[in-house]
C-alpha cells in the first residue's frame, strides 16, 4: 500500500527501471504512470494509443539495446473509457521479454466478475504483470496499491523511497477502503446497476446523436467503461458546455488540451444513478447542444 495512487505508480516504476533501462508507454497514459517514467531515468518512448502495431516496431528496433524494458498503461483510460487490450500487449510483453505494469486505477471495483479489474476482465489473472490501482475511485477512500507476486513485493519494500519514506495509509482510510472491499465482495448487485446504467446512458446518447443539432455538436468517443466522453470543437465550448450542465445540477468535466488533444466533456457514471438522472443528463446535452 502507498499512501496514494500517483505515488504507487511513481514509487513502482522508478524501483523496477533505470538509466539503462527502456519504458515504452501509452501515450494517453496518466500523469503518475508519466511522471514515474522521467522519475527513474529510464529512457522513454511513447507508443500511438493502443496500438500494437507501433509497440511491436518500437520494442522489435530498440528493446536489444537496454538492459530491461517495462512497458506502461493505463488499463481503463482516465479521459477516454476505453481499454488498453491486455492479452495481445501481455503476449507482445513475453516475445520480448518486457515487464508490463498496468494501471487499475478506474477498473478496480468496476470491471471483472468480482470487480478485481480489467485483468480479471481478460482473463489474465495470474500473467505475470505489476497490477497498480487506487482506494480513491470506486472505493471512496485513500490511497495506492501494487500487486504482483511475492518477489517483486519484497523488492518494492526495500527499494521504493515512496513507500519507505512516508507515512503509511491512515487507520480510517483503511477501514473504509476495507469495508468497500467487502461491500463489494457481498453486493454485486451494485457492479450490475452501474452497467446497466452505463448501457441505458449509451443507448440515450447513440439515440439524440440522431438529431442534427446534438450530432453536430458532439462527437461520442468509443467508450467500454462508465467514462464517456463527448468530444466538442473547441475548449471554450467546452467550458459553456460544462457551466450550462452545472447550472442545471448535472455535474460533469469540461476536459481540455494539454490535458487531452481534444476538448470533451467528460462523463463519469455511479451505480446509484438512476434513469431519472440520466434523462436529466441527456435532456441537458441536448439543449447544451443547441447553444
Ligand atoms: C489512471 C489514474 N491513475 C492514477 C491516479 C492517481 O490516483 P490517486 O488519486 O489515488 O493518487 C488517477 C487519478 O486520480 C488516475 O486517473
């Protein structure tokens, strides 16, 4: 445990590479998995977004010239809500011999038949991968976490200043985040609701992308998680967008560059959203869409 997500990112990755080693990373990667590649001296190369293509000419050109390679991702992608595609990244990762580090953070509680994660939701508990997430999304509480096999724990223990240097989680985090865990172990009924939830927002959407009007205005990003972004032309748009929503108690981001190349607004569901809320959402889009 770390006392937080952007440290257990920064505090694994700049333990397990150095200045002769080689970070191959997502280019819509979050800031902790970025800053922790410059933290540890790695030489690093940013690969086009998912795509597999580029990783493998990337890791087939230079992998040989580095003692070790550690590719990065996010495995749910904070501004987008797409997946990054683990089983073909995992299987690129053994032909070369690379560590794959994978971030969590918007996937624990929310994706996999027990909520373990986008891993679990491939299928690939048990490769061999760094599994890095947060208590402070879907378990409303604080603080980081690394999983990996006992080895590699050990290793973070006496090689990870963020983890060594700093006061651990505090008792009531902890209990939150350990009672979460149990209300997610007992209630999947909750994972359910989000999904459905989740389905009911797409198909509203995909629905009022029919009028001109909205379609002009807002392009949907493909999405397979409860962050859907809708992309708009510009960020003061973006940001009329987002007030107009604000004042009619839909709370939602207005995203804009250099944190993402494109402005969006950003929307991100819970499992107690009811149709209600949703109609409220969509209905407001579409008068926002009229602006
Ligand atoms: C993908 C991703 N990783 C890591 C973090 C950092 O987690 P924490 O808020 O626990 O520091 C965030 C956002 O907070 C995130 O979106």
């Amino acid at each position: 445990m770390f006392s937080s997500g952007y440290l257990a990112n920064l505090g694994a990755i700049a333990a397990l590479v150095g200045q002769r080693d080689l970070v191959l990373s997502d280019e819509f990667n979050h800031s902790s998995l970025k800053n922790g590649a410059i933290l540890s001296k790695a030489t690093v190369l940013e690969y086009a977004h998912c795509d597999l293509v580029d990783l493998q000419t990337k890791l087939a050109q230079q992998h040989d010239r580095f003692r070790r390679c550690l590719i990065i991702t996010d495995s749910v992608f904070s501004m987008d809500g797409d997946l990054c595609p683990l089983p073909e990244l995992l299987n690129l990762a053994e032909q070369f011999g690379c560590m794959v580090l994978v971030d969590e953070a918007h996937a624990t509680g929310v994706l996999g038949e027990t909520g373990a994660g986008c891993v679990e939701h491939w299928g690939c508990t048990g490769r061999s991968l760094v599994q890095v997430g947060t208590l402070s999304k879907a378990l409303g509480s604080l603080g980081g976490y690394v999983t990996g096999s006992a080895e590699l724990i050990d290793f973070l223990r006496n090689r990870s200043p963020g983890w060594i240097y700093t006061t651990g989680l505090s008792p009531s985090d902890t209990a939150a985040a350990l009672e979460a865990i149990a209300i997610l172990q007992q209630e999947p009924g909750r994972r359910q609701q989000l999904w459905q939830n989740v389905g009911q927002l797409q198909q509203q959407v995909r629905d009022c992308l029919n009028q001109a009007a909205f379609s002009n205005c807002f392009k949907l990003i493909p999405s397979e998680s409860p962050i859907l972004c809708l992309q708009v032309a510009d960020a003061e748009r973006a940001i009329a967008i987002g007030q107009l929503l604000h004042e009619r108690g839909v709370f939602v981001a207005a995203v804009r560059p250099p944190t993402v190349p494109t402005s969006r607004i950003r929307i991100t569901l819970m499992a107690t959203h009811q149709p209600i809320h949703i109609h409220q959402l969509t209905a407001a889009l579409t008068l926002a869409a009229k602006l």
